[in-house]
C-alpha cells in the first residue's frame, strides 16, 4: 500500500462518516482505519461492524484497520489493527489475527521503537507528528528524517501521521513515506473526494 491512509475522525454521526469515508476512497485513498475515541462500545460497534465500514471498505476493495481495540479488530472481521505504546503487544495481536494481517505500529519520534515494532511482526512502522496537529496537539514531534532512516534499515512501509495537509504533504513523499495518515484534511474538507485525490496524485 503506497497513498493516503484515511483515519477517521470522532464523529457520532455514522451515515455522515459513511458518506465522507466513500468520498475519499473513490477520491483515492489506500486504507481506512476507524479510530473515535470517545465514543461508547456499542456506538463503535455500529459503526465499525458489518453494516457499516466493514461493509463499505469490502465493497470498495480497501482494507480496514481498528486503532487500539484488538477484541474489536477480531469481532468485526477487519484486516488488522494500529497499535499505540499502550495498546498490547504486536506479537499477540499477530498471533490472534494472523499472518495476513496488517498490523501497524505507532513509533512516536523513535528509530529504537520502530526496530522493535518490526522484530514483532509490524506489517508497517508509523512516525508522527510530523507537523502540528490539531488531533493531538501535545504529540511529540518527529524530524522529516527519520523516514528516510527507517526505510533504509528496516525495509517496511513507513506511514506518518500528525497535521498532514495536501500542501504539506510532498515534504514527506520526497523522503519516502509510503502512507499518509490524515484526518482533519479529509474529514473536514468541503469536497473529501477531490481533496483525497490531491494525496493520490503524489503518489501516481
């Protein structure tokens, strides 16, 4: 996978959340991973089941992540899970989902992390932010270089998160990242499916 990695936003609202996620993805983007925070068990159910992304990710040909809920990556049948520092272990939840899976691993600003994320399993490695972000504005930074570092050692997709905008995005293509995690750019773009497309097109 190579392209714009869709996180979704913490939106209560499903049918709302369908209609921009399919935007985007017809728009171009590579992968979706649900993420909402605040929400209760059974709202993340509702959206996160077979009805809803489940459903539109398989109809549109695109993997489904589940952040930081292996229990729930497992009951909706996704494609794999994004795992933070305090989320589980990657070996287990590699165990548990499989060798196809596609597992993620969150690497902050750290090389030594990353090494360790890929001793485990990580199908991919993610650094960030990369730039200020309004999801997490008390994120620690992480320097343009360290992707390029951590193509050259480990030899798996780099995806970097954190305040990612198509005007800034080219900065972090032309040091080799392979996805582009975005959040705020997508969801909260006027037109989520040609906004989508300015990440697709870095990458044609």
């Amino acid at each position: 996978m190579r392209g714009l990695y869709l996180v979704t936003p913490d939106w209560d609202d499903t049918a709302r959340l369908l209609a921009a996620t399919e935007a985007a993805i017809e728009g171009g983007a590579v992968c979706v991973q649900y993420r909402h925070k605040s929400a209760t068990r059974d709202l993340r159910l509702a959206q996160a089941q077979a009805q809803a992304l489940r459903t539109l990710t398989r109809r549109l040909g695109v993997p489904l992540l589940i952040n930081d809920d292996l229990p729930l990556a497992q009951q909706v049948a996704a494609d794999g899970v994004h795992l933070g520092r305090e989320d589980g272990e990657l070996a287990a939840a590699r165990a548990v989902l499989g060798a196809q899976a596609i597992i993620g691993a969150s690497c902050y600003n750290s090389l030594e992390r990353a090494r360790a994320a890929q001793a485990a399993g990580a199908s991919y490695v993610a650094f960030g932010a990369m730039f200020a972000s309004p999801t997490k504005p008390e994120a620690v930074a992480a320097p343009l270089e360290l992707i390029a570092q951590a193509k050259a050692e480990l030899g798996l997709p780099v995806a970097c998160i954190g305040g990612i905008t198509a005007d800034n995005a080219p900065l972090l293509v032309a040091q080799g990242a392979d996805l582009l995690a975005v959040i705020t750019d997508i969801y909260a773009a006027s037109a989520p499916q040609a906004q989508a497309a300015r990440f697709a097109a870095l990458y044609a």
